[in-house]
C-alpha cells in the first residue's frame, strides 16, 4: 500500500504541514521523509526552536521549510483571508491571535496554497485539529459532515496483504441516516484510493430483515439511499458481521447478495460500534489501524494520536499527502 502512495507522489511532490514542528516525533518523521524526494515537511514553529530540538535529538531536516507564525511576512494577508472566512464570528484581532496557535496558522497555509495537506494532532486535541480545519477548509461542495475512516492491513501469508476499510470510527456519535450515506460514499472512495476496489456493508445486528428495530431501519435506509445515489458502486445492508465476511454464511442468509461473504468496507452504525470494531481487527485480528482519515474536506488534513510514534506519523504523512487529487 505504501509503496503504491509513494510510487503516486513521486509524480507529483507534495509539501505537508506539521502544527508542531518541534516534537521529537514530528522531527524523527520529517527526516525520514526528507530522505526521499516525494514529501517536503512544513514544520510550524521558531526556526531556531525547530532546528536547536532537531539538533539535540539527533534529527537531520535539512530541506525542511521552517515557518513560524511569529515571523511571518504574510501574515497580514492571512490575517485579512481569514477575518473574510470568519466574518461576523471571528473580529481581525481575534483572528490574528489564533493565527499565533500552530493549529490555526497550519490550516491557514493549507487553505492559502504554501502546503497541500496538513497533519496535526501529536500535541494537540482531536478537537483542536478538527475544529480550525472546519472554520477554515470546510467540507466539499455536497457534503455536510465531517467523517472518518480507518484503513486496517494484515499480510496474508502469500506475499500479498490484506486491506480493508471501516467508517466511522472516530468523528461521528450517532449519524443520522442520511449522515450514513455520506459516510458511506466517502468511506468507499478513501478505500479507492487505497487501492481496495470497494464491496460496502452496512453492518447491523441483523442481516436482510432478521431483526427488528430503529438502529435496523437506519442502516437499512442508508444502504438503499446509497445505492440510489451511487448505482455504480456494490453497496447491501442491513448485514451482520459474519454475514458480510463470510461466504458460508452468506450462502445461507443471503445468498443473491454481490457483497456479502466478501464485504471490505464496512460502515458502522454509530462511533460505538465503530471504534470497537476497529480495535477488535486491531489487537486480535492483527491488522496494522491507519486513521483516523478524515474525510469530506476541501483538503487532506489528519490527525493523529497523541500516543502516536515517529513511525506512525511518517505513515500519516504519507497517507494524507497521499489524498491530494491529481
């Protein structure tokens, strides 16, 4: 998978905000990338903090672009952009002090062209990722939420690994059902571009009817209105796990179905189900978890864990660079 995303920005380079340029891990990462020719790191911080932290942990990131909110000669410029995005919520004082916080100065030279994708979050809040990224990037012509995706990889045992994405484990408490078509068609195009061709299951605790409920109208709903909305792609629900994975299974419940018994992209019901089941493939299935991938914004911007590692966030990059439409 990694080598595909590479092979990808090796044609066409792209440069990554890190909100914070001077976290071992971050600077770790970035050297790394810098190594090769597809990724230029963006650190956000003081030039002389950045470079005095890289050189006490041993880092070289020479090649990287160093930009400090602090010192920076646009920054009236980004004052003025975003006072125009913000108007009538933010007051240009207000916006040039949140353009002194390394979240909403990284957003901002996203939005403003010096980057093409931004990964946030060593430090910061999920929340102080998300939020700027909403205010300021916002979500694509016809979206109205914001989602997230894990894409989860287990080598196989011949030579070939095994991918599989599932939404939404992350953003969303208890979408809707029409939230759930969103997340849905957005979920299976992020697998697209990992390369999965996507088989989408709508999981409940109950398969075609076997069950009965609110939660089992929901996932139904959202798998017909998906459907409706993307005829091209092979969507079915309202499935139970074992029917989607299964073909045994399958066979028996559902035996007309082109996804079930071979599902790899798996739509949860609400953040409950969602994040359990991720980390159940996780930590006994022994799937490699990449994600949280946000989803639905006008451009590539991630988060990580605040547990994350250096390694973690050299992945991270990569997938979110990996986004950028050609």
């Amino acid at each position: 998978m990694f080598d595909f995303l590479i092979s990808k920005l090796k044609k066409h380079p792209r440069k990554i905000v890190f909100t914070e340029g001077t976290d071992p891990r971050i600077l770790e990462a970035s050297a790394r990338l810098l190594s090769g020719t597809f990724l230029t790191p963006v650190l956000v911080g003081s030039e002389e903090a950045v470079r005095a932290a890289a050189e006490e942990a041993g880092f070289n990131i020479r090649g990287a672009e160093i930009m400090d909110p602090e010192n920076f000669a646009d920054m009236d410029q980004m004052v003025s952009a975003l006072a125009e995005l913000r108007k009538g919520k933010m007051t240009e004082e207000q916006c040039r002090d949140a353009l002194k916080q390394g979240n909403y100065f990284g957003t901002m030279l996203a939005k403003m062209g010096y980057a093409d994708a931004l990964l946030g979050g060593a430090t910061y809040s999920t929340a102080d990722t998300v939020r700027p990224a909403l205010q300021i990037i916002k979500t694509k012509p016809g979206n109205k939420i914001v989602s997230s995706c894990f894409i989860l990889v287990r080598a196989n045992g011949v030579g070939e690994n095994e991918v599989l994405a599932m939404g939404d484990c992350a953003i969303n408490i208890k979408p809707t059902e029409d939230e759930l078509v969103e997340i849905g068609l957005e979920t299976a195009q992020t697998a697209k571009i990992f390369g999965i061709d996507p088989k989408v299951a709508y999981l409940s605790y109950s398969t075609k009817g076997s069950g009965k409920g609110e939660d089992v109208d929901k996932m139904r709903g959202a798998c017909e209105k998906l459907k409706a909305l993307a005829p091209e792609l092979d969507v079915d629900g309202e499935l139970q796990f074992d029917a989607a994975v299964s073909p045994r299974v399958a066979h028996t419940k559902c035996p007309n179905s082109k996804v079930a018994g071979h599902a790899n992209t798996f739509i949860f019901p609400d953040i409950n189900a969602g994040n359990i089941g991720y980390k159940i493939a996780q930590r006994l299935g022994s799937f490699d978890a990449y994600g949280p991938i946000l989803q639905g914004l006008n451009a590539p911007i991630n988060d990580l864990s605040r547990g994350c590692n250096a390694l973690e966030v050299y992945s991270m990059a990569i997938i979110t660079a990996g986004l950028c439409e050609d």
